[in-house]
C-alpha cells in the first residue's frame, strides 16, 4: 500500500457534470472550478497511472444540498488528484472517459429501474460494474454499516468508505491503492486466462494423437513413437502418424508430414490421420487410398501450394512381407538380425499429394523376413545440420547413427530416444522442423 502523503493545501482539478461537489480540506466550504460537461462516450478503459499522469476520481452520489464533501488529495508524486462529479448514472456514463482511474459510488444512490421494494441493496454497484468493468471502484456507505461494505467488496468493489471518515489522506491513499489492486486483478486474471487456454490447447492436441490399434489376431508386434513438433511450446505440428490391425490381420502403418509448421498445418495433418484410419478399414490400400486422401487434402488446404508427403506400409498377417507406397516420403529403415541396418527401395516413389491432380503411386513388394525392425520417420529426423556447418545429417548418416545404436543394444522406445536426442545434439540446439518416428517390432 503507498505510504500517505502528508495533507497539503492544495486545489484539486475538477471537472462536473450537471452539479458539483463542495470541496476543502476538512468542510463543504472550499473552492471548487466547473468543467467540460458534454464530453462523448470514450472506450471503458482505464488509463495508466505513472508518474506523468495525474489521477482522475469519478464521484458518483445525488447529493442535491451539498452534504457530502470531498476533500483534496495528493497522488504518490504530490499532484493533486483530479476529480469529476456527477449526479446520476446517466451523467456518470457520459463522464467515463478513458483517463478515469477510479470510481468513488454513493451506495444509497438508487439504480435505474429499481423498485422502490426492492431488496437488492447493492444493485446501483452491480450496474455500475456492469458500465465500467475496467475500473477500480470504491464503494461509499454510511458509517457504521461494514457489513453492507463487506458485501460491496465481495461483489466486485476494491474497497469500501465509510461516508463521515473522509479525509485527504484516507482517500487518497485508498485510490491508489484501489487502482493498484484493479491492475492487479487484471493482470491475474490474465495469467489464469492465459494458462487455462494453455492446458485446454495441451489437452486437444493430446487428444489428437493417435492411438495404435494392434489388437486381433496375426504376427506379434511391438509400438513405439517419438513426435516432436517444430513449434515453440507446442505439442502438435503438420507431422502425423498411425498404425492399425484390419480384421484380417495385415498391419497398416503411416507416417506423413504437411509442409508448414503452423496450427493450420497440423490440423491439417489430423485430417489427413484420420482419413487415413478411416479409408483403411474401408478396405482402401495403395494407390486407391492416396488418391482419395490427395481429394481430402484438395478440399480441406488452404491454398493450392499446400501439400503433404506419406509412406504408408501394410504388412501381411504373417509378418514376412509387406506392400509400400511413397508419396514424396523418405523410405523407411529396415534393421535385420546379422545384416546391417538400411533403407528400404525407394525407386517407384510417386510425388507428394497435392503437387499432380492425376498422379499415380506405385505399390512395392518387399520381403522382410522371420524377425525384423522397421522405422518409418519424417525429413525433421535427416534435415537437421551437423555441428556449425552447413551440412545435413541426410539418409546415409542417420543409417550410420541407427546402425551404431542398434550395435549398443538400444531397441524401441529407447532407440528412438537416442536418436533424435543425438540429432539435436548434432544440430547444436532444437531442430527448426518437425519430427515423427515411429518404430514397428517383430521378434518369431
């Protein structure tokens, strides 16, 4: 709370409506100046209060014989506090400018079409909330009656005056401290604001990460997944992945990556995940289903130059062979018990969806034998830079880094751990792009 500032003999600016309030230091007998009356309506915003702007007070109360004083005051740096009157709430409205910092309201004033029974004691203060939302607001009561100011207080008032105790000092120090607490609960109610938005957004795009479906029957395989988003603070970017059983026991697996790094990117990259899952179990495969996904894509981008690669797999319910497509995708590494980890073929690799209205994906057979590990990735994991140079890690040497780790005896979840921990490492910091691994075991 600001320490009081000594009573000095000072004038206060004024400005009033309709009528003015007497003031003086101590009595209704002081000097006081009219001002502009026909100000317009201005935005309800509060003003700052620094050192070069002098603080404003809005006396609100129907005080038609002059009863109620309001004496002078001082803000923190010694300037007199301005202060405007006015009679009504009409009035009142018309003199909520944008350099008003603070309400002073007579709590007996009546509130616009009020009844005369009316039991709400506090309804003028609630209407005035309603008009000044904004603003700091001190609630004047008669002395004695805490109770009622208590209840100003828990409404939604700073703080609450006794009407017979006003004084300079008291006051003075009581808007300040009013205006401070106001710009106080702004801002924590900012902060809350801004960290429930938080953790709902972190909620959705949790939920928006798949969930694996390898329940049924068919060759055992174990899961695993790495995903880091390019965006700061976020936890979904235009990369996406899946991996499902069909009731005939083949494995379809995905991966894909929109280009782009943003919130629309990554919608569309569920989009295109979901379509995917859907058009699977529709019983699409290959070709047929990336070119219905390139039609969902078409329809739900942004612009034309929006496009997305894919590598989609389906492995046959004996886990010994599976058929791949590449849409402008990377292929997948393929790690074998006595054989060196490699690249898949990547020959027949169609173009990405989006770029050729009519183009074509071929399906490639490959064998993958008895016991084998597959990881299918984004370019984020090969893009990355090596040390302070300008050179890419690339194909070759993310091959030579998953080849060293397997050698170390890293498998699943802790494979991919260490690679895209070493990829950053390599990139001397956090990589500027997307990353999405995801690693399909099977062991006889």
């Amino acid at each position: 709370m600001p320490v009081p500032v000594p009573r000095q003999r000072a004038i206060p600016a004024v400005e009033s409506g309709q009528a003015q309030a007497a003031f003086s230091p101590g009595g209704p007998s002081g000097d006081s100046t009219g001002g502009p009356s026909g100000a317009a309506p201005a935005p309800r915003a509060t003003a700052p209060a620094d050192s070069t702007t002098n603080l404003t007070l809005l006396v609100i109360e129907d005080d038609p014989a002059g009863s109620l004083s309001v004496p002078e005051m001082l803000d923190a740096t010694g300037k007199p506090i301005r202060i405007r009157t006015a009679r009504n709430l009409t009035e009142a409205e018309r003199l909520l400018t944008d350099d008003v910092h603070c309400i002073l309201l007579d709590l007996a004033l009546p509130a616009p079409g009020r009844a005369a029974d009316s039991d709400d004691e506090l309804a003028t203060l609630k209407h005035v909330l309603r008009l000044a939302p904004r603003h700091a607001v001190l609630a004047l009561t008669a002395s004695g009656d805490a109770e009622r100011g208590a209840e100003a207080v828990r409404v939604g008032a700073q703080d609450y005056l006794f009407r017979d105790e006003l004084d300079g000092r008291l006051l003075s120090r009581a808007i300040r401290y009013a205006v401070e607490r106001k710009r106080s609960d702004k801002a924590e109610r900012r902060l809350t604001e801004s960290k429930l938005r938080a953790q709902e957004n972190a909620r959705l795009e949790r939920g928006l990460l798949p969930t694996p479906l390898l329940e049924g029957s068919g060759s055992p395989l174990r899961f695993a997944a790495r995903y880091r988003p390019g965006r700061s603070r976020a936890l979904l970017g235009g990369d996406f992945y899946d991996t499902v059983r069909t009731p005939d026991g083949t494995v379809h697996a995905m991966i894909g990556d929109v280009c782009g790094h943003g919130p629309d990117e990554a919608a569309l990259g569920v989009e295109l995940r979901i379509a995917w899952r859907a058009l699977t179990f529709a019983g699409l495969c290959g070709d047929e289903l990336l070119s219905t996904l390139q039609q969902v894509l078409e329809h739900e981008r942004e612009n034309d130059e929006i496009f997305a690669t894919v590598c989609t797999v389906d492995i046959a319910p004996d886990g010994r062979r599976a058929g791949l497509c590449l849409a402008g995708h990377p292929s997948p590494l393929i790690a074998r018990p006595g054989r060196p980890a490699e690249l898949l073929p990547y020959d027949n690799n169609g173009p990405a969806l989006g770029l050729l209205p009519h183009a074509r994906w071929p399906r490639m057979q490959v064998e993958l034998g008895a016991a084998w590990s597959l990881m299918l990735y984004t370019d984020g994991l090969i893009e990355g830079h090596i040390g302070e140079g300008r050179e890419r890690l690339g194909q070759d040497g993310m091959v030579d880094m998953v080849r060293r780790q397997l050698a170390q005896g890293l498998e699943g979840e802790e494979l991919l751990r260490a690679a895209v921990n070493e990829v950053r490492e390599l990139n001397g910091g956090e990589l500027a792009d997307d990353v999405a691994v995801l690693l399909l075991d099977r062991t006889p």
